[in-house]
C-alpha cells in the first residue's frame, strides 16, 4: 500500500471518530497554547525591558553606594555619595560628558483638593540629556534657578493624572505642595511609556537638587550619580576614572573593597534579560506539562483503539498489509490528531496573547521560532506516544485477529 492509501484510511479512521479525535486532542490545544502564550508573555516583558533600558541610553553609567565587608560581615555603608563627589567627577573625569547627581524619595503631592503620594527627585539641569527625557509642555528648571534654590517643579504625565489633570497646560504656572512645601509647576514631562522593574519613568517630579537638599531631603547624602561617557567606546574608561576618583575621594586603601557600585546599561540588560529568560523557561515549562497529559490522552484513545480494530487489523493482514503498513498507519493517526491539536492550540495561544494585550495592556511577543518550536514538539510527541500502540498494531498475528470478538 503506498502512502498516499495508507493516509487516506488514517484520515477516515479519524472522521468516523469525530468527537473522540477531537476530546484525544484536547490536551494538546491546551498544552500548545498555553506554552504558546505564556513564552509570548516572556519575550514582551524581555522586549519591554530592552526598549526601556535602550531609552536611558547607551552611555548612561549609574553610581551608587554600596555595603562594604569587614572580616567577612557586611556592614551599614560608612561613606556615602555625596554632592562634593559628584562635582569632584564633572571636574576631573575627562572620559565623562555630563554628570547628574540624584536624590529621591516619596512624598504627598497635592494640587487644591487632589493629592498623590509620588517620587520627588532633587535633580540638576541637564536631567533631561543625561537621562533622555522631553518636555511636553512648558521648560525644564536652569542651573541659575537650581544654585538660586528656587521652588520650582517639573511633574511627570502619570502625576498629572493621579492629580485628576486632564490637560497639562492647565498646571502650568499653578502652585503645587510637596510635603506642604509650596512649589510652581514650570513644566510637564513628555511620556516615557509603560512601568520598569525600577518604578513608573512618568510617575516622579523633579525639583532643584539644592532646593531639594534643603527643603526636602535634609541631607547631602544621593541616592544616585548619573553620569555620561563620551561615546560607547569610552565606557570602560569612564568607569575606570569614576572608580579611580572615588576611591581617592573616599580615602580607601589599596586592596580594601569599594564602597560604591558601578553599573552600566549592559549590566541592567544582561541581568533583566537572565531574569525573563528564566521566568518565561519556569512559565514555558510548567505549560508543557499539560502537553504530556495530552500525549500519554493520545497514547491511551490509540491502544483502545488497537483493541477495537483488532479484528480489521487481522483482516487486513490477511489481505497483504504488512507490519510497516500497520505501524505507519497508526502512527499517521497519532501525529495527525497532535499536528490538528497543535495548529488549533497555536491559533489559541496567538489569540489569547493579543486579548492579553489588548484587555490588559501586557507586552506579549509572539515569534515565528516559538510556533515552530511548538509544531515540531506537537509532532513529536505524536511519534513519542503513538509508537507503542502502532508497535501493538503492527505486532498482532492475523489469525489470533480474526479470532477476536
């Protein structure tokens, strides 16, 4: 029998079983689409970091303080980042181009009978370029006003809707309160998207750094300095001068550890990207284990389906049809219902990540590789699963067939 014969008898051994073909592969829809979603859901959350990391920049370096150990104990941080040191860096670091020292904490904002708990960052006037932001309406604050210590603030679009502020225009020049502090909004931030690991890029308002250090934080300790390399290919130089500097700056001895941290937007990458990576494998890999319920679903409907048939498969030996022709067919059975289940459960997961997207607002990616990937595993365990019944088909003795009732 050729194959085109022996996948024609496959096909309507199938269709007279209608509602058991479709129950037999039921699992593998599940099993296929569930992978298909949730490896969907992985790969937005790892774009969705890339593309936020990529918006802060290339050159972006991050400094911060950091534990230090003494005889094996890791103990409160004794010298933290201050302004002197971030100045001593603008100064000195000739791998540099911009520094921009941070301090930020959360505090209650209110604008007449609204308020919102959000982050106040103290900042200097060049926030804007090191950290990649626009404006939407308005100006950002100048150096003049920051040395000044004016009381003068920049808000985020997500502060301006938590606020009840539908049009941005409509804050511009009004008085606003952080921690009953008056300050004048002179500007409203353009959107950076979506929220980060880090915190929400829109949910923040930026003050002077001076005014900030006196009438908000009370210290000069920062959270963070932002700083800038001159090009991608000065980063290493420019991490080298920082920690040179510092470590001179903070009067540490050779071979005692830093007290600060260095981090470059690669390091941010590769350790979200590790983290995703192992998230969407644990989510990929707790969906696949419906798609070995629904094989070994297969491998149980084929051998009572050898049981059933046992009498045709005799006559059918007797008529010539060899071993290879009965495995073969079997065989076609079982990849076909896994190849049906997989393309349904591929149009489910394909859909089910689009609802995701759109019902939700998830990033969901779904790519050609995942698909393909979830075919060929459907195939495979098609084959897998439905060897042995195909085995137990082909194996049975014609006369021992005929016998059966």
């Amino acid at each position: 029998m050729l194959l085109p014969e022996i996948l024609v008898v496959a096909l309507g051994s199938l269709r007279a079983n209608k509602l058991r073909s479709f129950l037999t592969m039921l699992g593998i829809v599940i099993g296929i689409a569930a992978v298909i979603a949730m490896v969907a859901l992985g790969n937005g959350a790892q774009r969705s970091v890339e593309e936020r990391i990529a918006n802060l920049g290339t050159t972006l370096l991050q400094v911060n303080a950091t534990r230090v150990a003494q005889n094996g104990v890791k103990l409160d941080v004794f010298r933290r980042l201050t302004f002197e040191d971030a100045q001593m860096l603008a100064d000195s670091a000739t791998a540099i181009a911009a520094v921009q020292p941070q301090q930020d904490t959360h505090a209650q904002v209110t604008f007449e009978d609204h308020n919102t708990n959000t982050q106040v960052t103290g900042t200097t006037a060049n926030y804007l370029t090191v950290r990649k932001y626009e404006m939407d309406v308005g100006r950002m604050f100048t150096a003049r006003e920051d040395s000044a210590r004016h009381r003068v603030a920049v808000v985020g679009p997500q502060v301006l809707q938590d606020l009840n502020i539908d049009n941005p225009m409509d804050i511009l020049g009004q008085d606003i309160r952080i921690n009953g502090i008056q300050f004048q909004v002179i500007g409203v931030l353009k959107s950076k998207g979506s929220s980060t690991p880090w915190g929400n890029p829109d949910d923040q308002v930026l003050v002077p750094s001076q005014t900030g250090r006196f009438r908000i934080f009370g210290t000069d300790n920062l959270n963070d300095i932002m700083a800038t390399s001159v090009d991608e290919q000065s980063i290493p130089l420019a991490m080298a001068q920082i920690e040179h500097f510092l470590r001179r700056t903070h009067k540490l001895m050779p071979g005692q550890e830093d007290d600060f941290r260095i981090r470059n937007q690669s390091d941010f990458l590769t350790t979200m990207g590790e983290t995703t990576q192992v998230f969407t494998m644990l989510l990929a890999g707790v969906a696949a284990v419906s798609l070995l319920v629904g094989g070994i679903g297969i491998m149980n409907i084929m051998l009572v389906s050898v049981t059933e048939r046992t009498r045709e498969i005799g006559i059918r030996k007797a008529l010539g049809a060899t071993r290879q022709v009965i495995l073969t067919q079997f065989l076609i059975e079982a990849v076909v219902l896994c190849l049906a289940g997989g393309a349904i459960g591929v149009g489910l997961g394909v859909g089910s990540s689009l609802v995701l997207r759109d019902a939700f607002s998830w990033n969901t990616a779904v790519g050609p590789a995942s698909v393909g990937i979830a075919f060929g595993f459907a195939a495979l365990v098609g084959v897998l699963f439905g060897v042995w019944p195909a085995r137990r088909a082909a194996v049975l003795d014609p006369i021992v067939a005929l016998r059966y009732e």
